[in-house]
C-alpha cells in the first residue's frame, strides 16, 4: 500500500504541475495584443541601379521599411522603426531605392503599427538584374555575293548571336533559331563577313545581344540587297538554218566569258561525258575551240550550225567574276528559221588553178543566192570506198557524200582559192555541197573536181610557200556523232 500511494502523490503532483502550466500559457495569450493595421509591398520597378517599391497600408498610425541585402532576414516591427524610415500611412506610397549593386539581392522590411501599438510585418524581396546588353548593326562592303556585318555591342554585352535569313525570315524565327547564325563573344565591335549571298537578292540580318546574367537584348534587322552579280548578255542573230551570230556583252563584274553553241537535244550529253557543263566548257576552251570574251570586251562571233529548219539550240557560256574564277553557267536558248519556199537554189562550182609541187590551189565560186557550201577534197580512192558504202545503205552517191561531207569537212561561207597540201602525184576529187537559207533542206546540185597533184618537186627546185592552216569557222556541237568522235 506504501508503494502505491507514493506513486499515487507523485502523478497527483504532474497533474498539478501541468494544470499550473496550461493556466499559466492561457494567461500569456490573454495579454497578445493583435494589430488590426494591414500593411503590402510589392516590387513596381528596377533596373540594374534601382528598385521602386509600393507600400500599401490602411488602420496604420505609422508605417516603416527597412532594406537589407539578406533576403531571408526576418524583422519585428520594432526594429524596423528603429533602424528604417517611415512613410505617409493609410495611403499607397511609391518608395524607390538608388544606388544598388546590378546582380544583387535586396530585401525590403515593411512594418504597420496600429492604434494600440501592434505591429504587421511585410517582405518583399527583388533581383537587381545586370545593365541591359544592346546592339547595333551596320552594312559594309556589299557586294554581289556578300558583305560585311559590322556590329557594335554596348559596354554591358558579354555575347551577341547575329543571324541572316530570308526576305520573308522573321524575328520569331531568328529567336526560335532556325535561320543561319553566328556567335560573338565581348562588348568590342566586330566583323561578320557574309558570303556565298545570291546576286540582287534581299536578306534580312538580325543581331541580338546578351549580358553577364544572359538576358536577351531587343533583336535589331537590317536589310541587305546583293549587287548585280557577273553576267553576260547574249544576243544570236540567225538569218539562214546555217550562220548563227552570238553577241556576247559582260557586265562590268564579270572577268570574261566562256561559249559555244550546240543542240538543245545533245548539249547535255556532250557535258555528262565531259564531267559537267563547266568542264566541257573548259575542255572546249583549252581545245580552242570556244568563243573567248575578255572583260569589258563585246565580241561577236560566228557558229556553223547543222544546217535544219525549225531546229532548237543555245548557247551555253560559262561566266568568271572578276578574279577569272568561274561563277556560273548561263543559257541563251533559240530556234532557226523555218523553211522558206522561195529560196533560191544554191550551186557552187570548183576550178582547178595552179597545181605545183606546192599543192594544187582549188578555186570554188558561190552562185547568186547561195549562203554557203560545205567542201572537202578526198583521193579518188577513199571517195569510191565513200560511195559504195553509201550506195551500201541505199543512199545515192549524192546523198552520202553531201552527208559525210557536211559532218567531216568545212562549212564556207565565202569564195575560196585555198591552196592546199595534198600529196604529190596522187588522184583526188575536190567536193562542194552548195545550200541556200534553208541549209541541208535547201542543197543544191553538188559539184565536184577530179584531178592528179602535181609530182614530187626535184631537189633543189623552188617550191612556194602554201598555208597549212585551214582558217575555218567554228562548229556547233550538234549531234552524237561528234562525242564519238571527240572520245577516240
């Protein structure tokens, strides 16, 4: 029984203990005074020196604030009186704070004191940000394939991004990242060079800069048109389905010209088999067998054509720019004429005028009304083999020597006497294929001249001097038969 009313006194004496302790808590409560006084503050404004505050309080017979750079500072209400400035109660007071470190944390501590000395507390923290990066940007050096994007960063810019899009390209896309951009670092100005533009096109250049804490600056444009890039007009006069006369006039960027003509059916064989358009062009160039034009240079040249009607070709030039360096590869498509009824018909004839040891000289004269004739001469023996293969394929000797003819030997426009140099002392037959405006649809009568060179000359004898050189016009390439030939 001890035992138990020992423990008995001592839980009687908790019990007390606690009752004494709640009263005494509830007593404590009693004596909180509640202040009735409301107080907000709210961040208004602030850039990288300042922050403007609003300061909102009704029921308040005083109102303070309080700055602090520990954002996580908790004041009571005496304190911020103490330590702070007071302001106007009951009323919205616009409080702005100068002088503040960019990239700082500051903490505004607001108290309200009531009627019966109360306080309410109110925080509101702010972010000083860094000064505002910006950009300018400028145009230099514009030419038909580039420029120079000169930017200019402001003093608080640590990277800028310039991009160029488009004529229909928008900030938005700019922004998104989906035109062609560059990156800059510091606040000095730079160069962009742009290159690889397209001739008299528009692009629209956007610049952005960012500062140390990486917020982005307003986007600024420009817009750049490139100049008339290197270009050539070419201008072909074709009166008769054989003489085709291409005028060629660069423009002052370009550093000269490249041409020749050919059949629309078969030019792009002839640049497959050469490797491309501008290789075939070359090869023709290194082979002199292209129109050449120099800068500022307008130069009109003559093509021999394959002689139809109504038949479709161009010219094809490969244009340099002003270092010589090839630019690009421009077309001038056009037609010949088409047949006309009341042509004249064609003759040429051939006479034989001197024949020494020198070579026999072959006078051919061009009747009224004829444009040209194509002319060869052959041994008698390779003529013969000519005509039975002709006559092989169901072709009269006409026909397949006028073929053969137009394909291998000259296309002449004029009266000859060339003196040529054949082997001594062997039979040939010279032949001339006249033709009208109409070219191979419009032959005439074709004439031909057998005759034996002269012998040997002895030694010793004198012997005239003779050109080697035949002085032909240029050959369109106008049909398959010509690359089989140019590949052997």
């Amino acid at each position: 029984m001890k035992k138990f009313f020992t423990r008995f006194a001592a839980v009687a004496m908790t019990l007390v203990a606690a009752f004494a302790f709640v009263a005494c808590e509830e007593e404590k409560v009693d004596e909180v005074v509640v202040s009735d006084a409301t107080v907000e503050v709210a961040v208004t404004a602030k850039d990288a020196q300042s922050a403007t505050f609003a300061i909102t309080s009704t029921k308040a017979t005083a109102v303070a604030y309080y700055r602090t750079n520990d954002t996580k500072f908790i004041a009571t209400g005496e304190f911020v009186f103490k330590n702070g400035k007071e302001v106007e109660p009951n009323t919205t007071v616009s409080v702005s704070m100068p002088y503040l470190e960019e990239m700082s944390d500051y903490r505004l501590c607001v108290a309200a004191r009531a009627e019966n000395g109360a306080y309410t507390v109110a925080y509101a923290n702010v972010h000083v940000p860094d000064f505002d990066a910006a950009v300018s940007i400028a145009v230099e050096n514009l030419t038909y394939s580039g420029a120079d994007i000169i930017v200019t960063p402001n003093e608080h810019t640590a990277k800028f991004i310039v991009g160029i899009g488009d004529a229909n390209s928008t900030v938005e896309q700019f922004l998104a990242g989906e035109v062609e951009s560059v990156n800059g670092a510091g606040s000095e100005p730079k160069t962009v060079g742009l290159q690889n533009l397209d001739d008299e096109t528009t692009y629209i250049v956007y610049a952005q800069a960012f500062n140390r804490e990486d917020t982005g600056s307003a986007v600024v444009t420009a817009k750049v048109t490139t100049l008339e890039g290197p270009g050539v007009d070419i201008q072909v006069q074709m009166d008769n389905t054989i003489q085709a006369y291409v005028t060629y006039t660069p423009n002052e960027n370009c550093g000269g010209v490249i041409g020749l003509a050919a059949s629309a059916s078969v030019y792009y064989d002839f640049a497959e088999a050469f490797g491309g358009e501008q290789a075939l062009l070359e090869t023709y160039y290194m082979m002199d067998m292209a129109d050449v034009i120099a800068a500022g240079e307008t130069k009109t040249t003559m093509w021999a054509m394959n002689g139809e009607c109504d038949y479709e070709y161009l010219v094809a030039a490969l244009v340099l720019d002003e270092n010589g360096n090839p630019y690009e590869v421009v077309h001038a498509p056009f037609t010949s004429p088409s047949f006309d009824e009341n042509a004249p018909e064609a003759t040429v004839t051939i006479e034989l005028g001197t024949n020494d040891a020198a070579g026999p000289q072959l006078i051919y004269t061009m009747g009224e009304g004829t444009v040209g004739y194509y002319q060869s001469v052959y041994t008698q023996l390779d003529y013969d083999e000519l005509v039975a293969y002709g006559l092989s394929i169901d072709m009269t000797e006409e026909e397949y020597i006028q073929q053969y003819t137009a394909f291998y030997g000259y296309a002449m426009f004029e009266n000859d006497d060339f003196v040529w140099p054949l082997e001594p002392d062997t039979e040939y037959v010279a032949v001339g294929c006249p033709f009208n405006k109409n070219g191979i649809e419009g032959y005439g009568k074709m004439a031909t001249l057998k005759f034996k060179t002269a012998p040997e000359a002895e030694e010793g004898a004198a012997v005239r001097e003779f050109v080697t050189k035949r002085n032909t016009v240029k050959r369109a390439l106008v049909s398959k038969e010509q690359l089989d030939a140019l590949k052997k």
